[in-house]
C-alpha cells in the first residue's frame, strides 16, 4: 500500500463508473451453483442457514435466475451437507439457466405461483426416435402423480420410463409463464415433437457472458446500447439524440 505526503496509507480511489457497472454485488441471494446429490429435475437444495438469511421453508417454491436472462422455478430443499452460499441443482436446472459449475445465480421466493390449468409439452425428435407406446401414460403421467413439480414455459426436462430416457419441452402454461402441475393440471402432449437443431441453434446465441474479459469495455458498450433501450425518456427529457452506433480500435488480438 503507498503513502501520501503526510504519512497516512492511501485510500483506494473508488473504481470508475464503468467498472463499477459488472462489480458483482454482495448479496445473500446471490448464490455459487453447485452438484446436487439428487438427479431430480424440479429440486434446488440450500444450506439451512442460507434458507434462513433468505426466509425461505423447506418446500417453498423458489425462482432461480441464471445467465442470459434465463430462470426456472424450483422447489426449495434444505441440507447440512450443501456449504453456505451455494445451491445445488442437477444438470437438467443448470441447462435451463445457462450456468455451469462455480456460476452465480440469483434466488427469491416465488410466493404467487398458481396451480396450472393447462399445460403443453412436447418431446425432442432424437429421444423418442423408434419409441412405441404412449408417452403420457409411461413418462409424463409417472412423472407428475402427486410431485406437485413447478414447470416453467420454454424450460426441457428428463423422464426416465422403461428402458429409455426423453426429454421434453414445455412449450405452454396457463395461466402463467410458470406453474405447478397439480391432479387438476391437463397435461397436453400432441403435436410433432422438436427439432434438436432449433433448440441447439437457440443455445448457441451469444450474450455479455460468452465474452471472457474486457470488463471496462464491456461496460462501456452495455452504458452505450442499453442505457438508450431501456430509458429513452432519459434522452427525450434532455433533449439529446441516443448513440446510433459503436466504433471499436485498437491492434489485432485486443478482443474487438
């Protein structure tokens, strides 16, 4: 650490606002995704003290936000053998939110979740190619008895019945984007199954953490294309026009 004039430690300047924009934010909320000892789909499992920093019940429904703007729900189970600070989750929640091992996710409580009236789920072509038999009677109707699990619309999950393992697609909930199959919920699985290519071309969209480094500059453009996006009265009221565009320098191999 170095001295001013008189002696004294210097104070660390406060980082520039660009900086400061990806800084992560303390918060009990804010937890490190780990492996769940459990393989099932619909399962988050805390550290009990971390249930109780965030008021949570074991049971209670939770949403868990992961990267690209992506989240699940969830329901919330407790364990001594989870560290403080981490969720586990198996791969299937993992996949749903884009996060890998050692990310962060967000959690909070999903308190005005409804039971579902109606929901539409389709297979992926490649799961249940040259698969006989009624998939609602031996995967789905097997898999929702009486589990009371949250699904969320656009989320996959696994269901392992016989000897094959498929998996689905929830392609709509009602009443809302995310709901609970009850005994009451009409499961709906007609319709031609998905393509894996449309849901892997999906996957393969590239947001702000595809991008590994540059984090001044990253901030920098997400000031310049999202500030305009989101607050465009902000620019009205002053009277100035918004960016139209970015140009990027600097020599080969700097990440442009």
């Amino acid at each position: 650490m170095s001295l001013d004039p008189s002696g004294a430690p210097a104070q660390p300047g406060p980082d520039d606002v660009a900086t400061a924009i990806l800084r992560p934010k303390k918060s009990p909320n804010r937890l490190i995704v780990d492996e769940a000892t459990s393989d099932d789909n619909s399962i988050a499992t805390l550290n009990p003290q971390t249930m109780e920093a965030l008021q949570l019940f074991r049971g209670d429904t939770i949403i868990v936000r992961g990267k690209k703007r992506k989240d699940t729900v969830l329901i919330c189970l407790s364990s001594d053998d989870v560290d403080e600070g981490k969720i586990q989750m198996n791969k299937v929640a993992r996949h749903n939110l884009r996060v890998k091992l050692g990310d962060l996710c967000t959690v909070q409580p999903c308190h005005d979740i409804k039971y579902g009236k109606r929901v539409h789920v389709l297979p992926f072509d490649d799961s249940v190619e040259g698969l006989a038999g009624n998939l609602f009677e031996v995967y789905l109707k097997p898999y929702f008895l009486e589990a009371y699990r949250p699904l969320r619309k656009g989320d996959t999950f696994l269901v392992r019945g016989g000897m094959r393992t498929v998996e689905f697609k929830v392609i709509e909930t009602d009443p809302a984007e995310f709901c609970i199959v009850a005994q009451d919920t009409v499961i709906h699985v007609e319709g031609e199954p998905v393509k894996r290519e449309d849901e892997e071309s999906n996957l393969a969209d590239v947001g702000y953490d595809d991008i590994g480094g540059c984090r001044k500059q990253m901030a920098q453009i997400r000031e310049l294309v999202e500030l305009p996006l989101r607050h465009p009265q902000l620019f009205k009221s002053i009277g100035i026009k918004p960016p139209r565009g970015i140009l990027m320098f600097g020599p080969p191999g700097t990440g442009k």
